[in-house]
C-alpha cells in the first residue's frame, strides 16, 4: 500500500498513511495549511512504477504492425 498526500483546490485535503488511517485533514471551504510525515514505499513495486508506459506502447505497436498486415494482405 501506498501512503497519499490529497490537494484540492475545491474539498477537503488531506493525508492518508499507507494503512488507509485518514492522519491528518482540512476543513471544507477553510483556507488552511497543513504539514505532516509520510514514509516512503517500502513495498513491492508495481508493473507500471517499474516500467511506466512501455506497456501500453508496445500494446500500440502490435495494433499497429496488425493493422499494416492486414491491409497488406
């Protein structure tokens, strides 16, 4: 899990650890600020945190390379 600092220009800002335990938030319709610790990501990283967009690239290409073929033939 993976701990999330939320701003809003509109609505309630605020963080949230990566338990889901809300830390530490503001007021509706307030002008606030707020400070607070959050710990790095210590877990397994995910396929997109490692590799970005290659995946959907690579996706493109191959209904690109299918498309060329099958005009082709």
């Amino acid at each position: 899990r993976t701990p999330i600092v939320r701003a809003a220009n509109t609505g309630i800002s605020g963080f949230i650890d990566a338990t889901g335990q809300i830390r530490n938030t503001t007021q509706l319709f307030k002008r606030e600020l707020i400070v607070d610790e959050i710990a790095p990501n210590k877990g397994p990283r995910t396929f997109y945190s490692k590799f970005g967009d290659i995946f959907s690239y690579l996706c493109l290409a191959l209904v690109a390379i299918i498309t060329f073929l099958a005009y082709r033939f």
